[in-house]
C-alpha cells in the first residue's frame, strides 16, 4: 500500500461491480480510503468493500442515486465533513439500454443521458468547490470507446459518453490552474456484466491484441491519472481497447 495517500479519500460511483470495483480496489491498494458508491446493488458494493478491507484498505459504502441532484450533495457534504478532504472523484456510474435508434423509446434514450452526464454534473460540480479550497484534486470519468467510434444500436450510449468526453475536456481547462486534473478513461470491450449479451468472439476478431480486456486494465490506467506520476496530465481522453481504432 502506498503510504503517501494515507488519509487520502477517494470517491468511486457505481463501484459495486465491474471497473467500478477493479478502481476502487486499486485506489485502497494506493492508500486511499475507498467511497463505494452504488444504487441498487447492496450486495455488490459489500463485497466490494469486503475485498478493500481484505487487501488492507480502508473504506466505505454510500447509497445514492448519481441523477439526483440533492441526494449527491448532502452525500459530498457528509464525507467532506467527515473525512475532511476529497482527494479523487472517478465518475464511473453508467447503464446502458441499447436498441436501434428509430425504434428507441424517450425513456431509454434520457435514462442513458441522465446516468452517464446529469451524473457527471450532480458529483462533479460539488467535488471540485471542495477541491479548489485545497488547490489540489483529480477527477477520472469512465467513458467508452463508443464515445470515438461508430456502433450500431448505441446512439443514447455513445451520445452520453461522448458529451462526457468534451464536458471533462471543458471543464479540464476551467480548473488547471485552481490545481486540479480532469481525465477520462475511453475502454473497449472489457470482461464485465456489462458485455455478457455481446458476441465476443466476433469482437475479438476486430481486436488487434485479440482478447477482451480486463476490468483490473482499466483500473491500472485511472490509478496511475490519480497520482503524481500524472501531475501533467489533463484534458485528455485516454483510450484502453487492444488497439481499436
């Protein structure tokens, strides 16, 4: 465990399964104390912090809903009070409801946005008025390589994660010099729930390396935009597919 990050907090959303789990297991590795962020998913996010407190880490679960505005900020409020700082906010809360964009019903298309942006909006904005009172923080948003390239029956997906690609670019640039770093994380077809409907072999057919990612692939690379060794590094959308272009 990196020692330097001690007293350190980070807050994962959706962290009760998938990359959200693979981040939050490697940021306690990294010494921070983990927020485990979910909705739903009680158990998930137990495990999740099971698996934190088995490694040595230190940690914590926190239900809320990403869309409600309310319900984000007395939660920021509360950890801000308790913990004293917020050191990393990785915005990883996502869902899909894929269908072809002519047959796609006004709920699945506004549950997709309101996930993937209103969320980034309703943590994001509070995360960083905490931030700037230490001049210092790093903010990751999990986005998708369907936010770069064409892919049938995710016109919401790819809307959502594309907003979110230019949001953090925008907001990068407002808050580099109040000492805080703004990146995303853009995976491929990664080994999660999240594909279990998806015909993998034909995928990894378009894969240069061949094979599906790992959830702990993606961790590795929001780890390392968290830490100093990232200390120039903002603004930019980091792309983590095998080699898909």
């Amino acid at each position: 465990m990196t020692e330097t990050n001690q007293g350190k907090t980070a807050i994962i959303t959706g962290g009760s399964k998938g990359i959200g789990r693979a981040v939050c297991l490697e940021l306690a590795q990294r010494g921070y104390y983990t927020v485990v962020n979910y909705q739903r998913d009680t158990n998930g996010a137990e495990q999740t912090l099971a698996m934190i407190k088995d490694t040595g880490g230190g940690g914590e679960i926190y239900q809320f809903d990403v869309r409600d505005v309310e319900a984000t900020e007395k939660a920021i409020e509360d950890l801000a009070e308790r913990h004293g700082r917020i050191d990393v906010l990785v915005n990883n809360a996502g869902i899909i409801a894929d269908g072809l964009f002519m047959m796609m019903p006004p709920e699945n298309w506004q549950s997709v946005i309101d996930t993937t942006l209103k969320g980034f909006y309703n943590m994001t904005r509070p995360v960083i008025e905490k931030m700037v009172r230490r001049r210092s923080g790093a903010i990751v948003s999990i986005s998708s390589a369907s936010s770069l390239m064409a892919n049938r029956g995710q016109a919401n997906y790819s809307a959502a994660k594309a907003g979110l690609n230019a949001a953090s670019r925008s907001v990068a640039a407002e808050v580099a010099r109040l000492g805080i770093r703004m990146n995303v994380v853009a995976p491929g077809l990664i080994d999660t729930e999240m594909i279990r409907e998806a015909p993998k072999d034909h995928i990894k057919s378009l894969i240069p390396m061949a094979r599906i990612g790992r959830p702990e692939e993606v961790a590795k690379v929001v780890g390392f935009l968290c830490s100093e060794d990232a200390s120039y590094i903002t603004g930019q959308v980091i792309s983590v597919n095998g080699g898909m272009f």
